[in-house]
C-alpha cells in the first residue's frame, strides 16, 4: 500500500519538474485522487501546497534560466507557466529579494567584472 502511494508521489513530482503547464485536475488524476484529497495529501506529505511547490519550482526556473540564457522575461513566464506579471514579480522578489530585471543585470555586470 505505501509502494503504490510511493509510486503515484513520484509520477507527481517527476511531472512537476518537467515544468510543462498542468492543471490541478491533471495533476490530482496523475495521482489517481480527486483534487481535493490530492491537495490535502500533498500538503501533509510536503508541507507546503501544491500550488506553492509548483511556484517554487517555476521561480527556481526562471531564476536559473535568466542567468544562463538571454530569452526575454516575457517568454520565460509564458514557458514556465506564469500568466500574470504582477503576481510572479511579487512572488520573484519575495522569493530573491531583488526583481527579475536587476537579478539578470547584476549577474551580466558580476560576469563582465570577472573577465
């Protein structure tokens, strides 16, 4: 019984970081539960939400992506799944305590210096 929950938490998370956009009916029918119980599960089972464990593994994207690629910020939320500016920058600074654009500024100047 615990292999089966074992089995179903990891399809879960290995579908997390595969960082494609997905539902929480997707996510909770990958787990085999209803959503609600999935939620429920999920939060015992981690200790924060799953909206905010997506969240964190998004901003961890986009915090790596904007120091290893010069894609624009825009297309970075779109392929990381964020649909609102507002909300991600919030979270962004909350997270880094710095915004998106002085992130990837200060890492190009830091890089420059050291050449």
């Amino acid at each position: 019984y615990a292999k089966d929950y074992q089995a179903q938490y990891k399809k879960v998370l290995d579908q997390i970081q595969e960082n494609q956009p997905i539902s929480l009916s997707q996510i909770a029918n990958i787990a085999c539960f209803q959503e609600e119980y999935f939620c429920h599960f999920f939060k015992k089972n981690m200790g924060v939400t799953y909206f905010q464990y997506l969240n964190e593994i998004r901003l961890s994207h986009i915090y790596h992506d904007l120091t290893s690629t010069d894609i624009p910020l825009k297309e970075l939320l779109e392929r990381h799944g964020f649909t609102n500016y507002k909300l991600f920058r919030r979270m962004f600074y909350e997270q880094f305590h710095t915004t998106p654009g002085e992130y990837r500024k200060s890492y190009t100047t830091s890089d420059l210096e050291t050449d």
